[in-house]
C-alpha cells in the first residue's frame, strides 16, 4: 500500500540553450560574486572551451582565479587544496565548469571553506546537515560540459575517503547552485567513450529513480522523460557529437535524472560507488555494466513498472522489451557487459568481493532499491557482473 507522505524539492533556475554561456558575467552579477575561483579539471583546462570562457571574463573585468586539481573521482586532498587557494584569493564565490567530477569538487569548495568542521560531519544522513554555518557556504555557478551526473541541478557532492577508501555523499540544501548556465555547444567536445559513459550514467539516474520504492509522481515523471530522451539520443550523440539537437536532449535528460533521484537510487549506485572508489573506474560507466544485472535482481517488483515506462518509451514486450532495449544500447555504445572488460587485469580474491559487497549494502543508495540489498544479494551481483551472467 502507498504510503502518502513523502517530502519534494525541485531545482533552480537553468539557464538552457546554444550560446548561453555569454551570459556568464551576467548571472555572476546577479548572484552577487565579485571574485570568483574557477574549479574545472586538469584535462579540460587545457582545451579551448575553457580558455574562450575565461575570455568572456575578462572581457567583463572580472577578477578570477583557476583551480583545476581534481581528480575523476575526487578525494579529500583536491577539497583542502581547492579551499587554499578559495581562501588565500579571498573568493566570494565559484564557478564549477565541467563533468561531475569539476561539478562536485566546484560545490564542496564553496560550501565547506567556511565550516568549521571536518565535511565527513556533513555527510547525507539524517539532518546531519544542520550542522553546518548556512551564512558561511559561498554562491555556486554550475556550468556542465558533460551530459551525465546532473550536479549542476542538485543539492549534493560525492567525495572519497581516501583513508577508508569510501565514497561520500555530502549534503546541503545551499550547495544547490544559484543558476545553472546549460550551454549544448559545451559539451560537443567530449569523446564517445565520455559521451557514452556520462549517457548511461543519466539512464541509470532516471531508471533508478524511476524503479524507488515510495511516493513522489512528480519524480517519475521527470524520471520517464528522461529515460525517453536517453533513449532515442544518446546513439546519435554517439555517432555523431556535433549533433546539437541530441546534445542538447541529453544535457536536458541528465537534468532531468539528477532531478529525479532525490526519490532515491538503488543497488546500480550503491555497487557502482565501492568499484570506483577502488579502481577509480568512470562512474558512469560503471552504472552501464551494472544495470542489467540489477534490472533482472529487482524484476519481481519492478516488472509492472517497466511495463508502463516500455509502453511510454514506445518500446513492445514490456519488462523483457525494455530489457533487450538496454542491451542493445550497451552494445551500441560498447559498454563491457561484465566488471572485467572494465578494468583491465581484474583479479578479484575473495576478501576483496566481501569488502565490496560490504561497503555496497551500507552506502546511502542502497537503501533505495526496490528490492533490499543484504550482504548476500550484493555478493550475488557482484559476481554475475563479474561473469557476465544475466
């Protein structure tokens, strides 16, 4: 039975389109940020999308400063780094410009270079974030160049714990960016492997949020668009990056996901996170591999669900349509279909596929799978991924 209760939060103001990043100077001034730090990571730093923004700063005799020491997978080291320099400069704001990666380390710097205390006291449990000095966290501008995680529209950062080796999830309703600046033209750069890596990441957003247990129609119903938008663009925007018109439905479905799934994600995340943690392998393709082998886990209490989203998608023979669908788009994007044709030379001992189910079933994704994930049931995905049996 449907439990009526439930709490919703939609996100800020998105500034969508081709072009738009000209309006950088603009939403900085209506933000009120004087002098801000530019977080982006070092591989894009280096390509002209990077320079021609910084232009557009200079131009607008804006004062700024560049950080760019992140990691794919950020680690605590890049956030004290990043504070440094925020603090030293005296920035009153940031700009996180690029992928997940940019976007989450962009956020934490500036909401964690005025608190007091360590940012594993801010972690997403429980109210865990009124810890926090709200006065002191400084305004963010997201600018995604990758159409995948949708940080720019959301209330949190992933970090690792480079001690534990765990990622974090960091929580405040202030890290929620000021304005979102969604250019396309931004993101027709990126390689295929990212472009696919970053689509499959939005995908398992939207079907994850989708699949949570719990009541929240607007959630799914972003959630069932965005799988729509995956769908029929990510192949294209694949094939062929230049395409403006699948760049932008995909920015907008990564949105869309990240959006979606304050509803909840599931045991795709909470295996994806321990892996990458360990291996430092991409996110988002990490979700890829998992996702058909969490599908079939969760079948007995989703089947209906996926029955209708295949009916929207336009996709015939319900769960078992749906199913083929994402297979053949693995297949399309050449995602391996199992842990070791990701991570080259995988030798997985016993001890280390009990740590792994381990950290899985505590991570904070997990509780929002449709089916409970116990110890068991995380070895068990584990090692059908791990044998590409599904």
């Amino acid at each position: 039975m449907t439990t009526f209760f439930s709490k919703w939060n939609y996100p800020t103001t998105v500034r969508f389109g081709p072009g738009r990043i000209s309006e950088l100077p603009e939403v900085l001034a209506a933000a009120g940020i004087r002098r801000p730090l530019f977080v982006t990571d070092p591989g894009l730093a280096r390509l002209p999308v990077v320079a021609k923004t910084l232009k557009l700063l200079d131009a607008a005799k804006v004062p700024y400063g560049v950080f760019s020491d992140v990691k794919p997978n950020p680690v605590e080291s890049n956030l004290t780094a990043g504070i440094a320099v925020f603090k030293k400069s005296r920035h009153d704001g940031v700009i996180a410009f690029g992928g997940g990666s940019a976007l989450d380390l962009g956020k934490l710097i500036a909401f964690q270079a005025g608190q007091k205390r360590p940012v594993w006291d801010f972690e997403d449990v429980g109210d865990w974030w009124t810890r926090a000095d709200t006065d002191a966290i400084a305004p963010i501008i997201a600018v995604p160049t990758t159409a995948g995680t949708g940080s720019e529209v959301g209330r949190a950062a992933v970090i690792t714990n480079e001690a534990t080796h765990t990622k974090k999830v960091i929580f405040h309703p202030k890290m929620l960016p000021v304005t979102v600046i969604a250019d396309p033209e931004l993101t027709v750069g990126m390689p295929p492997f990212i472009t696919a890596g970053t689509g499959m990441d939005a995908l398992a957003h939207c079907l994850e949020a989708y699949c949570a247990p719990g009541y929240h129609p607007m959630a799914d119903g972003v959630a069932v668009e965005g799988i729509r938008l995956v769908l029929e663009n990510l192949p294209t925007a694949y094939a062929d990056g230049k395409d403006i018109a699948a760049r932008a439905n995909m920015m907008a479905a990564a949105a869309m996901g990240a959006t979606a799934f304050q509803k909840g994600l599931g045991a795709i995340h909470s295996l994806s996170h321990p892996i990458g943690a360990l291996y430092d392998t991409h996110h988002g393709m990490t979700n890829a591999v998992f996702m058909p082998y969490v599908l079939a886990f969760n079948r007995d209490v989703i089947e209906e669900r996926i029955a209708r989203l295949a009916a929207y998608c336009g996709i015939r023979g319900g769960y078992d349509g749906f199913f083929k669908t994402i297979l053949k788009l693995r297949r399309e994007l050449k995602t391996p279909h199992a842990l070791p044709g990701l991570i080259k030379g995988l030798d997985m001992d016993r001890k280390r596929k009990t740590l792994i189910a381990e950290m899985a079933v505590v991570d904070p994704t997990a509780g929002g799978n449709p089916v409970k994930l116990t110890k068991k049931a995380a070895l068990g995905l584990l090692e059908a991924a791990l044998a590409g049996e599904v």
